[in-house]
C-alpha cells in the first residue's frame, strides 16, 4: 500500500467544514479591510527566497523542497511573502495603484523534522500590504491579525511585538548582540557558535536550553534604534493601546527570515507545545527596492492554517449540508429511469444522489437514505416504471405517495435539506 510523503497530511471529508469555515472566516475579514486576493505560483526560482529570506536561514540552507530540471533551479514556495513582492513587480502593480493590499490562502511547503504543528506541507493565511511606512498600517495589520484570531474564538493567545529598526539598526543590533554574548561564547551549542559569525539574530530563536538561559540574560532594548525608527516603534504601540490591543513588547524576539525591518511580531498560544507559534509578520521596508523596485513600505503576516485549527479544537463539529432526495431504483429499467431523473434534479438546482450499489436490497437503500439524512426518498421500482410514476417517501412524516415522475422536479423544488445538528 502506497502512503502519503512524511509530514504531509490528507484533509478527508469529515474535517473540511473546519478547514473551509476557518478560511471563510478569514477571507471575509481580510476583504472588509480592504484586502484583495491573490495567487501566486507554487513553484518559483531558489533564488527568489535565496535573495529575500537569506541565504544563512534555515529555510533557504536546509528546508527548501528543490526541483532541479536542466539549467533550471526551481523550489515549491516555503512561504509568499517574497512571491508576493515578485508578482507586484513583475505585474506592474506599483504603477496602477498606491497601497496595494493583498491577501492569500494556500500550500507552503518546508522540509522540516515533522512534530504536532510542525508539517512539510502546511497553509498559510496572510496578507501583504506594500506601499506605506506609516506606522497606522502597522496598526491595521496586526489589529486584523488579533481580529482574526478572536473570530475564530480563540482565547488565551499572546501577541508579541519588537522592532529591529532600519537597515542601519539592523546592523547596530547585531553588533550589540555580539558584544552581549561573547562573554558566553563558550557556552552556546555548536549551531550557535556558527550563527554568532554569520547570522547572530538566529541566536535568540535556539531552543536549546543553554543557549535560551544566555538570550534571558543579555537584557536587550530599544538601543539599536534610530530616532526615526524609534518614533515609529513608540506610534504604533501607541496605536495598539488605543484599540484596546493586548500585546508584550518583546525585545528579544527576532524573526527567522532576512527580509524584516522595522515593526516584527509572533502571535503565540499555550495549546500548541513547542511549536507554539500561531502566526507572525512584520515589515520588509526594502524587499520592494531589493527586487529592483521603488523604494516602498510593507509589511504583512501569514497565520498558520494548521495551528489555528489545533488552537480552536473545542469547537462543535460543522456538518456539511445534506442531500434533498435520495433516489431508490429497482430493475435495471428502473436503474436507467433514475439516471435520467437525477440528472433533471441536478440540473434544477436540488441536491440529489442515487444509490449505485450492486445487489443492494430495497432495505438496504432505505438504510442508506436514512444515513445520508435526507428530506425524501425518491423509489422507482417495476410497478411504478409501467405507470409511469415513482413513489415519494417523506423521511421526516414517514408518509409515502405516488406521483407522476415528469411531476417530480416541480414538487421537490420547495424543499430544503434537512438542517444537520452541529
Ligand atoms: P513564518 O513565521 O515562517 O512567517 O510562518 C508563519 C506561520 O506559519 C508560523 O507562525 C506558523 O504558524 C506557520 N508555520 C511555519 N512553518 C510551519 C510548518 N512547518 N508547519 C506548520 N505550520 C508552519 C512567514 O512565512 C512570513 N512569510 C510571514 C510574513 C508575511 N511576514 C510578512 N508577511
């Protein structure tokens, strides 16, 4: 027997309505925010995200799914932000508006070690807003961000916010790390005596327990920043604090992708372990001139789908809408009758199917209707064929009657499935 690809999922029937109900809930706040959708490409060039997330983080060195086909060197997208900036560009989006603002739901795909919320195949949920450095659009966001979540009922999740500033704060960042940890250089794991030379921010995001005991003793700030980037920090939490948005300023908290300035934040919950991240974002101010565009403001977030789906587990089950009539065929005249009359139901709109099942008794169907749930049981049997009728049974009355089958369409026509309990 053939089995799915490690870290990869099958999302079968009876867990699609939640799926479906979470996107739908998104999709819809996205669009009232003025968001509009898109969608990119799953594969794309390796140098996209080697350029955009950086060629030293664990995505692009050791999570990219490549496809090799001649000169060719392409990846299945490990996230969108950077196909994003690519589409903007490459379809003259800058031209034909000012801020451009874009949502997207989809597959991403990471080669990581699988663990519960952690998959090779998972989806995204984001938006990416470029074209403005305004700190009110830092607001928007992650006030949308925290809306999401709260429609989705989940509780008891933590939003945390730091900024790393500009290019050039960036670059004081670092150096401030490095003068904060080689007193403790010794002591980092051997990943992070690599990261201390080539990217000392992934230091903060180790998880093992030496090196997180030396990140909580380095009492980090708001040092590295500029006047201007430090206005900015101070408007947008401002900002948060007047919608009402809880967030943690979080100085040690640093993203695992290059491309971030400026405002960066996680959404966390306690439910999902290790992996606790719901979702995250922040600013790319110069992905945009990086690609060879203008020199643009962005910034945007992805949630993760799988992970909002474990934080609100406590919800009842949606049931998917149920069929109208179920029909019944005795004989094979009857079989080919009923064929033709499901596909009038369909073709009028009422949610039908009919039972193809070799050898099955006339109990047996009626078992099966009962099962499915639906509002009337349509029979054809050798008795009705000669009359030229079929036999309607009412599944909630239990009542039967016979009525003319080119009657059939018109009579089902006013009636709705039966609501399933959730
Ligand atoms: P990210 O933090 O890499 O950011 O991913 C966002 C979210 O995707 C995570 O917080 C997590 O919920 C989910 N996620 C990531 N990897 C996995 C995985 N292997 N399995 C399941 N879920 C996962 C980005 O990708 C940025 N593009 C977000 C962004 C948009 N920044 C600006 N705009």
């Amino acid at each position: 027997m053939f089995r799915r690809v490690k870290g990869t999922r099958d999302i079968l029937p009876e867990e699609i309505l939640f799926w479906r109900k979470t996107e739908e809930t998104c999709t819809r706040i996205f669009s009232s925010y003025g968001y509009e959708e898109i969608r990119t490409p799953l594969m794309e060039e390796f140098s996209l995200f080697c350029r955009s997330l950086g060629k030293t983080t664990e995505v692009v060195k050791k999570q990219m799914f490549e496809i090799k086909r001649g000169s060719g060197h392409l990846v299945l997208r490990p996230e969108a932000t950077a196909s994003i900036v690519r589409a903007y560009l490459e379809n003259r989006l800058d031209r034909k508006r000012g801020l451009a603002k874009f949502y997207y739901v989809g597959a991403m795909f990471r080669a990581e070690r699988q663990q519960k919320g952690r998959l090779r195949q998972f989806h995204h949920l984001g938006v990416e807003a470029i074209g403005s450095n305004s700190p009110n659009l830092d607001i928007e966001i992650i006030s949308l961000l925290n809306r999401l979540v709260k429609e989705l009922n989940i509780e008891g999740y933590q939003i945390y916010i730091n900024s790393l500033g500009c290019i050039k704060d960036k670059q004081v960042l670092a150096k401030i790390l490095r003068y904060k940890i080689t007193p403790y250089l010794d002591n980092l794991c051997a990943d992070c005596k690599r990261r201390f030379k080539q990217n000392v921010f992934r230091i903060l995001d180790c998880k093992k327990p030496e090196c997180m005991r030396i990140v909580n003793k380095l009492e980090l700030g708001t040092d590295h920043l500029c006047d201007s980037c430090k206005k900015h920090l101070e408007s947008v939490l401002a900002g948060l604090d007047t919608l009402g948005i809880g967030y943690k300023f979080e100085p040690a908290l640093v993203r695992g992708l290059d491309y971030y300035t400026r405002t960066i934040f996680e959404i966390k919950h306690p439910r999902l372990g290790s992996q606790d991240a719901l979702g995250a974002g922040g600013r790319y101010d110069n992905l945009v001139a990086e690609f060879g565009g203008p020199e643009l403001g962005a910034i945007g977030f992805a949630l993760g789908e799988e992970r909002l789906l474990l934080a609100q587990s406590r919800q009842p089950q949606p049931q998917e809408p149920r069929l109208v009539t179920y029909l019944i065929t005795l004989g094979e005249e009857a079989d080919k009758a009923g064929v033709k009359l499901l596909d009038k139901l369909r073709e009028q709109g009422i949610a039908s199917d009919m039972d193809y099942t070799e050898g099955r008794s006339l109990k047996g169907k009626m078992r099966r209707a009962d099962e499915l749930g639906v509002r009337l049981t349509v029979i054809i049997g050798e008795d009705e064929l000669k009359k030229g009728t079929v036999t309607l049974k009412d599944m909630v009355s239990g009542k039967q009657e016979e009525v003319k089958i080119d009657e059939v369409t018109r009579r089902l026509k006013c009636y709705e499935p039966i609501r399933a309990e959730s």
